[in-house]
C-alpha cells in the first residue's frame, strides 16, 4: 500500500556499496597495514566479501594476526591510514546525488544506518555535500566490537528514531534482516557487494539493479510534493 501523499517517510540508507563506493579506499588502506605488519593482501574478492561488515573481525582472519594485542596495533594502524587517505577513495554512485536531495526537498526523515565508524560515515557524507540532507548518520564505533545492523536498528525503534511503515535500502543480506526485524520495507540494491541471492535468501522484499530503477520507484513510494526549494535545508 503506497502511504498517504501528505505523510513525511522514514528513509534508511546503508552507506557502503549503496551510496558510495567504499573500495579503492579499503584496498589502498589494507594494503599499507599489510606492509606494514608483513601480512599477505587478501585478494580483491576476499576484501569485497569483508565490505558492510566490522574490520575488526576481518581483519583478525588474517594469517599473522590472531595475537589480540597486534590485531588491534594493525585495526588502530587501519583506521588512521583511513582517517588520513581512505575517506577520500570513495566513490558517489552516478545518480545518488540528485534520488537523496529530491527525497529531503520532500521533507522525508532521512538516515545513513552503516557499518563504518560513525566519524568516518560523517566525514564521508561532508565531503560529498550531502551532510545536509540527513537527519543524522549512525554508525559503529572507532574501537567496540562490529554490531549486528539489526541491533542497530533495535536501539533506533526504542527511541523512536526509526518506526515501523519505513524504507531501509542496502545491498547486503544483513540490510535486509535489519529491515524485517523492525518493519521497514526491505529494499536491495544489486550495484553493491551482496549478490542476488544474499539480498534474495535475507527477505529483500524488491531488488533495483540501478540508481535510475531505484530512483524511478521511489518516486512512486513517496509520491509527495517537495515542499522545500533548492536553496533550502538540503542543498
């Protein structure tokens, strides 16, 4: 059932393989801490698996790094490659831009749910000017264990921040079981790091294989009339 043409919608993004392309920044980081911890790189599909997921527990997968002491010298090593270099090897997907800031001109509740440490999600989301059309930006933090995305989402529904009647949109399975958990719609996107399958077998409700499809049935989900001009809290 499409929602009333006057009611706001709750949109939740994933950040990682939705928004943006996180993996020339992933790479280039991991493979300096390799270097430097004289660990063998894993190769391209290996680090495409660990995308959407803690580093921390990637990480300690690695050959050479099962003493709990030197996995959180090379995670410390990771995230401050990241801080300085990784953030800014990210990639907008073409589309993205335009589908985010008609959605906030439409005076939707707007969130990034990732898997990434919240200061690096934010500084992402500056960087690309796109700051302003969230609501806020959640994500994990620098140094505790990797959450569950459904775990996040249930802390969201208990203070009201996301309820039920909402969209969340990523391209990994645990997107998908985050969103059925807590009621949203659970909506994949193929141009990510989950396959078909993954989004298929964890409930994904619909699957757009572009930004111009997904754009299309949003479009038609939240069918309102922007009520905020160009100039306004989005752009």
């Amino acid at each position: 059932m499409m929602p009333a043409e006057s009611a706001p919608g709750l949109v939740c993004f994933d950040l990682d393989g939705t928004l943006v392309d996180p993996l020339l920044g992933v790479t280039n980081c991991l493979r300096k801490t390799c270097a430097a911890f004289g660990l063998t790189l894993p190769d391209e599909a290996t680090v495409r698996d660990w995308i959407g997921f803690g580093m921390r527990e990637s990480l300690a997968t690695l050959p050479g790094l099962e003493d709990p002491e030197r996995l959180e010298a090379a995670l410390a090593f990771y995230w401050e490659r990241y801080r300085e270099d990784g953030v800014f090897e990210h990639e907008l997907y073409p589309g993205v831009f335009h589908l985010l800031h008609r959605l906030k001109r439409q005076g939707h509740r707007i969130y990034i749910v990732s898997a990434k440490p919240s200061v690096f999600a934010r500084r992402i989301a500056y960087q690309f000017d796109l700051n302003l059309i969230f609501d806020d930006i959640f994500g994990s933090s620098l140094k505790g264990r990797w959450q569950p995305k459904t775990d996040v989402v249930a802390e969201l529904v208990a203070r009201g921040t996301v309820w039920p009647g909402g969209v969340f949109i990523g391209d990994r399975g645990v997107d998908m079981i985050a969103a059925r958990d807590h009621g949203l719609e659970a909506v994949g996107v193929a141009w990510g790091y989950g396959s078909r399958a993954e989004l298929q077998a964890a409930g994904a409700e619909r699957i757009f294989d572009t930004v111009p499809e997904l754009d299309a049935w949003l479009r038609l989900r939240f069918p309102q009339a922007e009520i905020f001009d160009a100039f306004s809290r989005s752009e």
